[in-house]
C-alpha cells in the first residue's frame, strides 16, 4: 500500500509513463535484504518477503524489467564479476521458480565511485541498457525505477525516470534525507512505497 504522494500520480500523465514501460529495478535493499555488506553468494542471497513475487506479477503485466546495480565490491576484490553473474542466476532461477521465466536485462558497475560513468547516480547503465536492449523499446524517460537510496533516485531523476522508493533496505534513512531542501525537486516527483510488492500492487490497479 502507498502511503505517500511527494508528486503527481504517474498514471494520471499517460504522455509521461507509458503503457507496459520498462521498469528499473536496483536489487539490494529492494529485490534481496540488504546485509549491510556485500551479497555475492546464494547463500548470503536473502529475498525480501513478496519481491520476487512482486517482479512476476509486473512481467506478467507486460512491463519491461531492467535490474541495475552498484557492486563496489568487484573494485575492492572482494568477490568477482564471475560471482555476481552466478548470484544473478540464482537469482533468476528464484524468479522462474515463482512465475516470472524471464526479464529484459542486469546491469552493474564495478564500483560505487562518483566519477564512474557507470555507477549510479550516474546514468551511463541505464544508456548502456537502452542501447543495447533498443530492440526491446526500452525507454527509461516513459518509465519507473525503483531504488531504496537517493542514488537511486538522484539517477532515476537524472534519466527522466519517475523515482520510485521504497521503505526496504535503507528507504527508510532515504526518506528522510529527501525532506531537506536540497533534494526538494528529487522529493517532488518521487513516490514512496512500503516495499516493491505495494508497487506491483498499485502498478497492477492502475
């Protein structure tokens, strides 16, 4: 359930989110419990109750869906690109197990740092993704992306995206941090949700 409108309702803008759009998902914190460290094994691999669900109930929609994510970790030599592609396919084995056979595409960055084109708040995954999914009309700007941090949001603003948070992970720290001035036009067009099952629900009754 949605609790908080910071901006408009999206559905109420049709020339803004388009019908069956792609939707950006970030993945700790909003798809799998964030530790508070790295998550790189299956076993360390925690779903958040109903995401997953959720994930199938917006491809059976006819959504796009695109997982983009920060994994500062492969910089750092903390784990490899080789462990994060084995995590991811477990993570879509998971995904298959409870109805969703397929999704559109993930991308991550090697690190977190500012100056990385391809870290987020930066954009360049998401450029990257329409790029090379252009086959799939994947179009960022008539869409959502759904992060739980305000680099999340900063890069869905930043894309033309409408930022979607969501109180899991660290959403709840998020949430506060968007009331301050600084982030007042982010906050504006942001919609916060419990978690991303309220978002798939609200997606699905509009």
């Amino acid at each position: 359930m949605v609790d908080i409108y910071w901006g408009e309702d999206p559905m109420s803008a049709p020339d803004y989110v388009a019908p069956k759009c792609v939707i950006g998902l970030d993945r700790d914190g909003v798809i799998n419990v964030d530790r508070g460290t790295y998550t790189w094994k299956g076993t360390d691999f925690e779903p958040i109750p109903g995401s997953l669900e959720a994930i199938a109930k917006l491809r059976k929609l006819g959504h796009g869906i695109a997982i983009i994510t920060n994994q500062g970790g492969i910089e750092k030599r903390l784990f490899t690109e080789q462990d994060v592609d084995a995590l991811h396919m477990y993570m879509l084995e998971l995904l298959g197990n409870v109805g969703c056979p397929s999704i559109d595409a993930i991308y991550y960055s090697a690190s977190s740092h500012k100056s990385d084109m391809y870290a987020k708040p930066n954009t360049g995954m998401f450029k990257r993704c329409e790029k090379e999914q252009k086959h799939k009309n994947i179009k960022f700007s008539q869409g959502f992306y759904v992060g739980d941090k305000l680099s999340d949001l900063k890069a869905a603003h930043k894309i033309g995206a409408k930022p979607i948070l969501v109180r899991t992970g660290y959403g709840l720290e998020t949430e506060k941090q968007l009331k301050k001035f600084t982030y007042r036009d982010i906050r504006k067009k942001t919609i916060v949700f419990d978690d991303l099952s309220s978002f798939a629900d609200y997606i699905e009754a509009h």
